[in-house]
C-alpha cells in the first residue's frame, strides 16, 4: 500500500503546486495529472485487495516460478 500512499501523496503536490500557478493553462495540465494519479492510486488498491482476497492455491497458477539453473 506504500505506492499507493505515495500517488495519493503526488496528487496532493501537484495541486498545491497547480495553485502556484497564475497560468490556467497549466494549473489545468497539474490538476489533470493529479486526477491521474489519483485514479492510479484507486486502481493500484484495487488490484491489491483484489490480489489479497484471491485463494493462494490460484495464486500460485499464475505466477510461476522461475527456474535456477
């Protein structure tokens, strides 16, 4: 959940840093790549409790191991 934190961290930056701005055309560029980030931030969590909530006996099929030679 670290990366999460960290995107949803970024996406606070970046709108603080959009207010700094007098240009709207790029307080609207940050904003936009704060919602990214945000959105990054959702589907990440996402696909961790999703990940999390999968029996382990599955999870082992699709991750294969590699081998050593």
């Amino acid at each position: 959940m670290q990366r999460v934190e960290t995107l949803r961290e970024q996406a606070d930056l970046l709108r603080r840093l959009a207010e700094s701005f007098d240009s709207a055309q790029i307080k609207d560029e940050l904003q936009n790549l704060a919602s990214r980030c945000d959105q990054l931030a959702a589907k990440v969590a996402r696909e961790i409790a999703e990940q999390r909530s999968r029996p382990i006996a599955d999870l082992a099929k699709t991750s294969p191991e590699k081998e050593t030679s």
